[in-house]
C-alpha cells in the first residue's frame, strides 16, 4: 500500500508571461481562491511572473514580476509552470527547461504544442510530471481533455473544426454582409479580433497549427503542421458567398482529419458546407470542432475559442488537475503514446466535390469544351448554372458544380481550363464538404 501524502500546505504556480491571457490567470487565481484552495486541499498560490517589459503597468504588485527566466525555471519552490508567452522561441526552451527540472507545465502555446508535443509529452513522461495544454486549442472549449480521456475507447474517424475565430468572423461578415475580403478584415482588426499582421490566420496556419494536436490525439500518430495542406481565405470573392447561398451552402475555413485504410488525411481550406449542417451554422468568432467515433457516433464541442478569461478557464482548468494530483501525492499516469504510425495522405488523393466559377466568352459551344477537358479526367458535373453576363465584354460568368473526384485530376483539369482560349478566368475553386 502507497504511504499516504505528507499534506501540502500550498501549491505554487508561476507564470512565463503575463499578458491578455496571463494577467487573467493571475487576476482569477485571486478572485476565486477560496473556491480553488476547496477544490485542491490547500491554497493555490501565485509564486512569481516572467514578462519582458518591468515599466509595463500591471494588476499584480511588482514584487511578483521578475524578467529573469532563471527566477522561475531554477526557482524549487515552484510546482506548475504556467507558460503563456506565445510563439516557439523562447517558449519551448522555457518548457523544456522546466519539465526537466520536474516541474508540472501548463501551456496554451499552440505553436510549440503543434511542432513539439510528441517530443514534450515524451520527456514529461520520463520526468515524470504532467503537461496539460487545453487552452492550445479552442480556448475556452474543453476538446484536448476529452480527447485524452472521455473519448479514448473510440476508434476515431474524423475531426472537422473551424479553429480559427479570426478567419470565421471575417467569413461571417462576407456572407452575411456581402463585404469583400478587405473590408471584412479591416473591420476585424478594428475590433480587435485581427492582428496588425494578420497572414498567420487568414493563410490558415493558425488552424493547421491546432490541427496537427487534434489529429496527433485523436489518431494517436504524429502529426506536424508541415504534413498539413493550407489554403487561407485571401481568395474568396463575395459572389462565391452569394452563389454558395443559392446551391444551399455556407463558406467555412474547415481543418479536416480523417482517417482510413491505415492513413491520416489532414486539410486545412475554405469549403462549401451544406447550411442544414450544425457546423454551417457557427457564426462570427465562435469555435466548434465536430469528432466522429466507432462508438460515440458525432459529437460537436462549441464555445469561445479565444479571449483572456475563456483560455483562463482552460489554463485553470489544467491547473487545478495538476494541483489536485500533487496533494494527493498521485504520479501521473505514464503516457498515451503517439506510436500508431499511420500515413499522411497526399491531397492529391483527396476525393471531393467541387465548386467551380468561370468567367467565359459568352458564345455557343464553350460549354462542350468545358465539359470534355472535365470528362477526360474523371470529372462528372452535378449541375451548371449560367450566371451574370456581361454584353459589353461578351462574357459570361457559370457555375460548375461536380459529382465526388479526385483532386489531382481536378488539379490538372485547372491547369487546362486556364489554357482554353474560351475561358477567360478561373475566378474560384472550392471544394464542397459533404458528411
Ligand atoms: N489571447 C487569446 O485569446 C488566446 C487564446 C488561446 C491561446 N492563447 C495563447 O496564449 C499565449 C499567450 O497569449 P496572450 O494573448 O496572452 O499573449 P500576449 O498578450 O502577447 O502576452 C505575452 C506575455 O508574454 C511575455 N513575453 C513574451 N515574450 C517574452 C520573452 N521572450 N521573455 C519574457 N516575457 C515574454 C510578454 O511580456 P510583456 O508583458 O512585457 O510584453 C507578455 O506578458 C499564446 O501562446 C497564445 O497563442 C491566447
């Protein structure tokens, strides 16, 4: 039988930055310390905080703030390292750092997580201390937690998000709104919800970051954000919007994950989405990530995926776990592991339908041709629908839309549509998600 705990009489977490989300964390650990010290056994106490600039003003009074990182990671009275600085360098150092001094790591680092967290979770194990990152992904919504517990009997088959709040309110406001792109991001960084440079979201690599941690956990193999396909929003005309409409479909920037026949296809691209679908209808900067299992069937995780008290929420959440098993003097438990080694399919092998929006010379036969470059490679048409003309110009605009393909031949048929001396412009391709 183990000896009983010696009992704690509190546990000291410490802060690597302390901005948006970690001046919440601080703020909370105050606020509600009552409810926390209950909930562990003893007080959860707040040790020390890393920021880079000392002059900033802060909540907490100065005698908290160091900006030696050595104050904390060599700091033994720490149990929980919070890290919330952002960006990889020099965070992962930092993490590394403090898992092999055997301290507990809280992160919200999606970045360090998504190129990182096998090799992290790794070393945790053999240190034995725990690494929780709920607040990576989703924020405020509980999904890493599930992932790693609730759902762990399913056989999991798929993964569909929009991750991404930035890109999804701007999304919202074309379709809603029928403003251009330019427009509806100018508006999003009015409001805050859009950084100064904000290529890291509206290119996609925000969600493929946060994909890449759902995929590695719900599939158990390892999965980087360079094995990801991403494509951002920057393209999307607000007639796409007003025509997808029309056929029944929103315009979502979708993560996908999918697994079959011992491989993993894992995307990230704005898709077409039948508005009948739950996931068509999160709107504005609201998150959801829709997990199918053998057993559990769809289930849909929503909420808030981002702003300081909901990533709080997440933090805290892993914090109080952590605190909870360092006063009942519990070992973690050792790790999943990551080792199903599955393969990552190209998205070439990608089988979709597919929207098509073509600016034509408006004139008899270019339909035919059209059709013969598509049926040459496989690509059946669903339905065609001519839209607006322009006499002057003597072009037309149509709509394609086509029966499930493969998109590498979709790819080539691009290509020689480009070259067709009657079409003028491919104006748009988007693939069309169907359940
Ligand atoms: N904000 C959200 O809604 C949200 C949601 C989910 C996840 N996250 C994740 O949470 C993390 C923190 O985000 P945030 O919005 O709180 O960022 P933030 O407001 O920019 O805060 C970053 C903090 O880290 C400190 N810091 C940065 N680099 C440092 C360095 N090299 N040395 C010492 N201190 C350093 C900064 O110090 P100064 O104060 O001196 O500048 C600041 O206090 C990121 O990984 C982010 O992706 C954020």
């Amino acid at each position: 039988m183990m000896a009983p705990a010696s009992p704690r009489r509190e546990i000291l977490v410490s802060l690597l930055g302390l901005g948006v989300v970690g001046s919440g964390i601080a703020s909370v650990l105050q606020s509600k310390k009552s409810l926390f010290a209950s909930l562990v056994g003893c007080p959860l106490v707040l040790r020390r905080a890393l920021v880079r600039d000392p002059g900033k003003p802060r909540l907490i009074p100065n005698s908290f703030i160091t900006t030696n990182p050595e104050d904390i990671l060599g700091d033994r009275a720490t149990d929980i390292v919070v890290e919330v600085m952002g960006e990889e360098h020099p965070a992962l150092e930092y993490v590394q750092q403090a898992i092999s001094a055997e301290k507990h790591v809280v992160t919200a680092n999606k970045e360090i997580m998504a190129k990182h967290g096998p090799d992290l979770l790794k070393l945790a194990s053999q240190k034995e201390v725990q690494l929780l990152f709920e607040a990576s992904v989703g924020a405020g919504i509980p999904i890493i937690a599930p992932l790693q517990r609730d759902l762990l009997g399913n056989n999991i088959a798929s993964i569909r998000a929009i991750i991404n709040g930035t890109t999804n309110y701007i999304l919202t406001k074309m379709a809603n709104e029928g403003q251009d792109f330019a427009t509806a991001l100018r508006q999003a960084q009015e409001l805050g919800y859009a950084e100064a440079n904000p290529a890291n979201d509206v290119e996609g690599h925000d969600a493929a970051y946060k994909l890449a941690i759902l995929a590695t956990l719900a599939f158990r193999t390892k999965v980087y954000p360079s094995d990801i396909h991403c494509e951002g929003i920057t393209r999307l005309a607000p007639k796409d919007f007003r025509y997808a409409q029309e056929f029944g479909y929103a315009i979502k920037l979708l993560a996908i994950g999918r697994k079959s026949n011992g491989a993993v296809q894992v995307t990230v691209y704005p898709a077409l989405v039948p508005r009948d679908e739950i996931i068509a209808k999160v709107d504005g900067v609201f998150n959801a990530i829709e997990i199918k299992g053998d057993l559990s069937g769809p289930v849909l995780f929503h909420g808030m995926g981002a702003g300081s008290l909901p990533t709080t929420s997440a933090v805290l959440g892993d914090v109080i776990s952590i605190a909870r098993n360092i006063a009942a003097g519990a070992r973690p438990a050792p790790w999943l592991g990551m080792d199903h080694g599955l393969n990552i399919k190209p998205v070439t092998q990608l089988q979709t339908r597919c929207y098509l929006r073509l600016l034509v010379a408006d004139r008899p036969g270019v339909l035919a041709q059209i059709a013969h470059i598509l049926g040459d490679r496989q690509i059946s048409i669903a339905s065609v629908i001519q839209k607006d003309a322009d006499p002057k110009e003597g072009t037309a605009e149509i709509v394609i839309m086509t029966h499930p393909s493969l998109e590498a031949a979709i790819q080539d048929a691009l290509v020689r549509l480009n070259e067709l001396a009657v079409v003028k412009k491919v104006a748009s391709f988007l693939r069309v998600e169907s359940t």
